[in-house]
C-alpha cells in the first residue's frame, strides 16, 4: 500500500496524457471504457446511449452473458476486481454521488489503477457537456488528492 506523501505537484504539460492528441483510451483499456459508460448508461436510465455503448461492447466481441449481467454486477461474478472498482466509479457519478462518498471508491480504485489511468479513466466518463459544477468538484477534488499520492 502506498504511503500519502506530500509532493511536488507535477507539471501538468508533463503528464503522459496532455495535449492535443491525448486520448484517455492510451490509459485505459477502451473495452472497460465502454463498459463503465453503458454502467453509467443503465444508471441514468438513457436508452440511446445504453443501445450506443452495448453495440460497441458487441464489436469488441464482449460476451452477451457479460453484457446482461452489468445490470447487477455487484451480484455477478464475472467482472475483474478492476472492473468492478472502474464500474463503482461510473454507477457513483452517474448517480450524482457527491464529494465525501467518492473517497472508498476511490481508495479501491487506486488498488487497480495507477494515478494515469485514474484520471484518464475519470476524464473518459465525464464528458465536459455533462459536467454540473458537482461533478467538477469531485473530479477537481479526485485528480488534486492524487497528485499527492505516491505509489503506482
């Protein structure tokens, strides 16, 4: 487990996926990135974005098993440890959890990812067109406590 250590903040310019042609899905496998976005999709109840992401899963050859069982994947034994702390996250802002909730999931989370992936992942599932001055707060707070994180 990693130690909280006070550091020196990185140079955001410096970070792997800043600039022009960062893509979150250099940092995160995009099958788990549509994954968490038909989560998220099944959450807010949004059928065309659930039809969009199930279709994608589908062409990335996800199993039709996987796919019925995202409903309750908490009961489901089929999702990775990783998976599901990426799954947990989603359903939470898709929930519109707001600050202090976020710590647990994001404590298993950074058992899975490292800071990188984290925040690709958290900047992949919230699109800038759906961001609410709550849902910034809490990406504002996530992305602040890890870069004083050190470990992964």
């Amino acid at each position: 487990m990693s130690k909280t250590t006070l550091l020196e903040p990185p140079n955001i310019e410096e970070l792997p996926f800043h600039g022009k042609d960062a893509k979150p899905d250099a940092w995160v496998d995009p099958a788990l990135l549509d994954l968490v976005r038909l989560c998220m999709a099944q959450t807010s109840k949004c059928r065309l974005e659930m039809e969009k992401q199930r279709l994608y899963l589908k062409i990335r050859a996800e199993s039709e098993e996987r796919l019925d069982k995202l409903k309750s994947w908490r009961k489901a034994s089929c999702f990775s440890p990783k998976e599901r702390a990426a799954l947990a996250l989603g359903e939470a802002i898709a929930s519109g959890v707001t600050e202090p909730a976020m710590g647990p999931l994001l404590e298993e989370a950074r058992r899975h990812f490292t800071k990188e992936e984290l925040i690709a992942l958290l900047l992949a599932i919230m699109p800038p067109t759906n961001w609410s001055s709550e849902r910034f707060k809490v990406l504002h707070h996530v992305t602040s406590k890890l870069i004083y994180l050190n470990g992964k």
